[in-house]
C-alpha cells in the first residue's frame, strides 16, 4: 500500500502543471480575443465624416449613362460633397461654441487646396464641352445652305434682273457696235423705278451724269452682291481662268514685246527700246525686252543698207550700242528674241508661233504688249491675261487709216475694226492709246507714253543758247522727213502744194526718206513742177538737218508723229494738220496747226517770216522720256501693281470704289470675263486652223516656227517642241 502511495503523488503535481498552463493559456486566448473585439469595435465604428466619404464613394463608382458598367470620375459631385462637408463643419463649430484654433484651420487646408483644383477642373471641363459644342454648331451652320437673316435683304425684282443684265452684256453691245453710254441710261432708267429704291436715293441730281451713272452701276453691283451674300452662294473663279500664275516676289518682272527691232528704224523699233531702258532705270523691277528674230533672207528684205545679223547676239550688241550712244547710262535690261517672218504685202513683221511661250513661267508677272493687236491678229496659243497677272497694251498705229486705201479696204477694215476690239478685250487688262487718231478699243484711254531722244533735246539747248549769244543757228529753211509710202502724208503734201503753188512761190521744201513708193512720188512732184528736193533718208539726229528752221508734217495717217516731237525737242517750228494725232503737240508755242489749206498756206509764211521760242524747262521735261515713263506708270496703273498701293490707298474714295468691287467679286461672277473668255477660246479654235489663217492674210507657215528660226535661236524642232501624234 505504501508503495502505491508513493506513486501516486508525483503523479498529481504534473498534473496541476499542466492545468496551471491550460489556464494560462485560455486567459491569453481571452485576452486576445478582447482585443480583437475591442479593434473589431473599434474598426467598425463610424468615422467622424461619414457623410463625405460616402459622397466620395458614390462619386468615384458613378457609371456611365449608357450603362455599359465602366466607372468614370465625376468631378462635379466630388466637389459639392466638399462643399456640403465644409459647409456642415463650420455650423457644427460655430454652434457648439467652438473656436478656430491654429491647428484645427490647418486640417481644413488640404481640403480648401483639393475642393479649388477639383473645382477648377470642372470648370475647365464645362468650358471645352462649351467650346466643341459651339464649333459643331458652326460647322453644322456653315454646312447649311439656309440663308441667315435673310428676311433682311428683299429680292431682287425684274427691272433690277434686266438692268443687270444689260450692265453686263457690255462686251456683246460692244463687239455689236452699240455705244456703252446708251446701256448706261437704259441701266439708271431700270434702277430707277425699282420700287424700294433707297440704296439709289444718295446720289445727288446735281452730279454729272457720268459721275451718276458710274454710281448707280456700282450700287447696283452692291445689291446684286448682297443678295447673293444673304443665299450663301460663293464665286470662286470663272469658266476660263487657269489660276496658276507667276508668284509675286519682292522684285517684280516686265517683259515687254515689241513687233520690230533695230536696225529697222521704226515707231515699234525704237519707243519700246526706250521704254525698256527708263523702266530699268529705276532699278525696282527686272526687265526683259522681246524683239523679233528674222532668219537672214528676211533681214536683207527689212534692214537698211544691207545690214544683216548672223545670231542674235550679234543684233543684240548693235541695239545696245545705238540705245547706250543716245541715253547716256549704261543699260541694265535683258534681251530676248522671239522667231518671226516679214510680209512684203503690208510691210509687217509677224510672230511665228506662240510668243508667249519664249517668256519663262517665273517671270510671266506684268506684260507690256506694244502694238496688241498686230501681235494678237494670228496669236495661237496662251492667253497672256492668264499666264500674266497685268497686262498692258500700247497701241502705235491707226491700221484702219492704212487697210482703207488698199483694195476692198472698207470691207477689210470693218473685220480688222472687230478682231482688234476682240483681241484688246481678250488679251489685255489696260490699253493706252498714243492719240485718238487710234481705234477706240475696250478698255483704252488717251495717254501719250512716247518721250523724246536725249540728244534732241541737248541740240534744242545748244541752239537756244546759241541764239541768245547773237548766232545764227537756223540758216536753212523748212523740210519734210518721213518713210516715203504715200500713206506717211506724202499725198497730202503734194496735193496742198500742187494746189497752192502760186501762194507759195518761192518756197522750197526738202524732203529726206527711203521707202517702196519713193519712185512714183518723185515722179509726181517732178510732173506737177513742184519746188521739193529729194534726199535719201537719214537719222534725225544727223547734223545736216540742225540747222533747219520749219519742219512741214501734213500727214494724217500717224498715230504720234515721233519726227514732230523731236522737231520741237530741237526748237523748230513744226506745221500741222489739225488732227487727233496732234493734239499732244497743241500746247507747244512752236507747233502750228493747220484746218484748211489756204491756213496751210499761211501757216507756213508765218514760220518761215518768224523766229521760233526757246522751249521752257516744263516743256522740255514733258517731252522727255523721264515724263513718258511717269504718265506710262500712272495711266497704265503699273505704279499700284508694283507698290501694291491699292491696298495702302483705300482711304480715298476711288480706292474705296475698288475695295468694295473686290469685295463683291468673292461673291459675285463677272459675266465680262465670262465674255472675254469665250472671245479668246473662239479666236484660238480660229488661228489654229492653218486654212483660216490663210483666208485672213497670215503668212504660210506661222502657226509654229520653221528649222531654221530652231537653229538660229537654239530651240527645239518644231517636230519636238509641236509634235503631231497619229496611228
């Protein structure tokens, strides 16, 4: 027994060890399991803002309207729930008495910071869903072809169509023979009676009638321009234009073509020269020159004394020699040559091919077409209003004065009278008429362009001067120089001189030129038994004819007489005929004007009987070449086009005039281009028929240049540069 005892005891303390630490144990799983519920507790109580919060939550899990399930972040929400969070925290503080302390505005902060961008954010975001809905309705505007307020603008009505009409039919009442003062009256008289006729009513009954009718024609173009603005139609462009055109640079190009060249000693030869040189003088644009070139046959048909050119280089330096002796500065212009054949019948040089292809794309920019119509008459090619973007016609001769004295030449004349019309119209932005001895063409004015030679005008000093130191300069008496063809006033003078023989006895006249009909004039005066003495012609400029005293023009075939200029550049009395040829001379104390032959007669005594005036420095400058080139510059608005100054000028009212046509151009089409153009397209179809071509006159084989025109001037074949494709 006593043993079982002892065993039982150790038995019993282990026992009790193992129970004190189960106890242990569950007290520290309790323990534990109090903190939990404490931190359960303790996470599941509710935040001091559980408001804002929940608005935050609600604001970042919104979804998209279209229910597709995508979050999106709504800024605007995120924003007022800051705003109603803030809002409730300062009433909950100013109600419970609580005052802000330095650390309670410091937790409120990062919230001010965070509400502002959120808030600018979704300004920003209002302002550009503003703005792209503001461009599409703009787009969807534009895009609409419902007019905008056009309630506001009344319809045009019928007396208003049909004065548009008229306005605009122009050209065709032009090429009809129809005077353009008449459409004008039928124009006012339509605009007139239009019922509500306010936009009519500024123009005064005191103005001119001119003044008046250039108004009512533009207002009229206005109202004809906001109708159309107020239907939304836009004009951009006509039928014809091409639209590709020489790029304006800072330098300016003009090219300048001629129909003759020296040493063909020529109105066309020798003005244009001068031209070129004062036009280059300015150095503000470059300035090219095209001259024809005639193969050698031709130029042994042309040029006087036998003179002949074997390339074009060589020409090229005798022109510039003869040009550089005269002036008195070094030329600075280019040269260019352009084929061309001579025609015995009408004494003519005509272009072979197309002459505007010889100027180069980059510098067709201003064109300067002396004699248009000459060059036009068989021009089958480009159109040189579209390849240039100002175009200048200078009209030299009256060739219905010449075309009347040859055979049917009334019936030749009234077709010529038509083509130059068409080809003024169709070819040239601006013509300028010498005199009004020329015909009347679209688009033309009045404006002698000509000057003088220098050394005319150092001779007229020199003689001046001499005079007033007591020498007698003037020894001989009067002459005549001229071409000698019947149609260069050599009929007139033999005809007043044959009929006044007696009154002028005594009076010796000589008479200088070469020319076709130089056998048969002398043979008449030689018949008629007439004081003349025949010369072979020479330069004006020549000493011989300095000391001449009267110079004797009765010819009513020139345009603007170059010898009469030059006669009075030198001091000389000069005898005329009263005709439009002459009226740029009128002012000129020298110049005596002549309307009947017996004032002929006394005209004459009277020059031969007096002393001439000095010319005055005024008269001098307007006679010069200095003076031409302004008056070139000015009436033929190349000034404005090489300045720009239309845009600059728009304060005055011409300038206003034409600011408000470029306005209503962008809307309104010009049924005068659209006229001009179809003229332009009938004359290609006509000069490109060689058939046609010889029907009118043309000389065989111009249509295109021949080999030896490529040889001479390093061109293509014309097989190459035109070839003719066929199976």
């Amino acid at each position: 027994m006593a043993g079982f005892g002892v065993d039982t005891r150790p038995a019993a303390a282990g026992e009790g060890a193992l129970s004190f630490l189960s106890r242990s144990l569950r007290e520290d799983l309790r323990l534990i399991r109090a903190r939990a519920g404490e931190l359960e507790t303790f996470l599941s109580a509710p935040v001091p803002e559980p408001d804002l919060f929940a608005r935050l939550r609600r604001a970042y899990t919104t979804t998209s309207p279209s229910g597709s399930g995508s979050t999106r972040l709504d800024l605007s929400a995120i924003g007022k729930a800051f705003e109603a969070e803030v809002g409730r925290g300062w009433g909950a503080k100013a109600n419970t008495g609580w005052k802000w302390e330095e650390e309670d505005a410091g937790e409120w902060e990062p919230i001010r910071a965070v509400k502002a961008r959120l808030m600018d954010l979704d300004r920003r975001r209002q302002d550009q869903a503003t703005d792209v809905l503001h461009k599409v309705k703009l787009s969807l505007k534009s895009m609409s072809f419902a007019p905008e307020a056009s309630e506001e603008v009344p319809p045009l009505d019928l007396s208003e169509l049909l004065a548009y009409f008229l306005k605009q039919s122009g050209p065709l009442f032009d090429q009809l023979g129809i005077k353009r003062d008449v459409c004008d009256k039928l124009v006012e008289s339509l605009c007139s009676k239009r019922k509500d006729h306010s936009a009519y009513d500024l123009l005064s009954t005191s103005e001119p009638s001119s003044f008046r009718n250039d108004n009512v024609c533009d207002e009229l173009d206005l109202r004809i321009a906001s109708v159309l603005q107020s239907t939304g139609h836009n004009y951009e462009g006509g039928f014809w234009d091409d639209g590709q055109k020489y790029d304006v640079a800072d330098k300016r190009h003009v090219a300048i073509v001629t129909t003759a060249s020296l040493p063909w000693m020529t109105g066309t030869a020798v003005n244009p020269l001068f031209r070129a040189a004062y036009l280059a003088k300015s150095s503000k644009q470059y300035v090219t020159l095209m001259v024809p070139w005639l193969c050698k046959s031709d130029q042994e048909l042309v040029y006087p004394n036998n003179m002949t050119f074997s390339s074009p280089e060589d020409q090229e330096t005798y022109i510039r020699g003869w040009l550089e002796e005269r002036v008195g500065f070094k030329t600075d212009f280019k040269i260019s040559f352009y084929p061309g054949k001579f025609q015995k019948e009408r004494r003519s040089i005509i272009p072979a091919g197309d002459t505007s292809q010889f100027i180069p794309s980059k510098e067709a920019d201003i064109a300067i077409l002396e004699e248009p119509e000459h060059l036009n008459w068989y021009h089958h090619g480009k159109r040189w209003t579209d390849k240039f973007n100002h175009v200048v016609g200078v009209v030299h001769t009256n060739y219905l004065e010449y075309i009347k004295r040859e055979k049917n030449g009334a019936i030749q004349a009234f077709f010529v009278k038509h083509i130059n019309n068409l080809v003024a119209r169709a070819y040239c932005h601006k013509v300028l008429r010498l005199s009004g001895a020329t015909q009347d063409l679209a688009r033309s004015m009045i404006c002698n362009v000509h000057g003088v030679n220098p050394k005319f005008l150092e001779v007229g000093e020199r003689i001046a001067a001499e005079r007033e130191s007591g020498q007698q300069s003037m020894s001989k008496g009067a002459y005549f120089l001229g071409k000698m063809v019947w149609a260069k006033g050599y009929r007139e003078l033999i005809d007043l001189l044959a009929k006044h023989k007696t009154d002028l006895d005594g009076f010796k006249l000589d008479v200088y030129g070469n020319g076709e009909d130089s056998v048969e004039v002398q043979s008449a005066a030689k018949k008629l038994d007439l004081h003349l003495n025949f010369h072979k012609g020479r330069d004006h400029a020549d000493d011989s004819l300095h000391g001449y005293k009267v110079f004797v023009n009765p010819s009513i075939s020139d345009v603007l007489c170059t010898a009469t200029a030059e006669a009075l550049a030198m001091g000389k009395f000069v005898v005329c005929a009263d005709h439009p040829s002459n009226d740029f001379f009128r002012s000129f104390p020298n110049c005596l004007t002549y309307t009947t032959s017996e004032d002929f007669v006394a005209k004459v005594k009277e020059a031969m009987t007096c002393d001439p005036q000095p010319l005055t420095p005024e008269q001098r400058y307007n006679l010069s070449w200095e003076a031409a080139t302004q008056r070139f510059m000015e009436h033929s608005e190349l000034d404005k086009v090489l300045s720009n100054s239309s845009d600059s000028a728009s304060t005055s009212g011409r300038a206003n005039s034409i600011d408000r046509k470029m306005r209503k151009s962008t809307s309104l089409p010009n049924m005068s281009d659209v006229v001009d153009g179809g003229l332009a397209f009938a004359h290609y179809c006509f000069t490109g028929n060689e058939l046609l071509r010889l029907s009118t006159g043309a000389i065989p084989g111009t249509l295109n240049y021949n080999k030896q025109h490529s040889s001479d001037l390093n061109l293509l074949p014309p097989q190459v540069q035109n070839p003719v494709y066929g199976w």
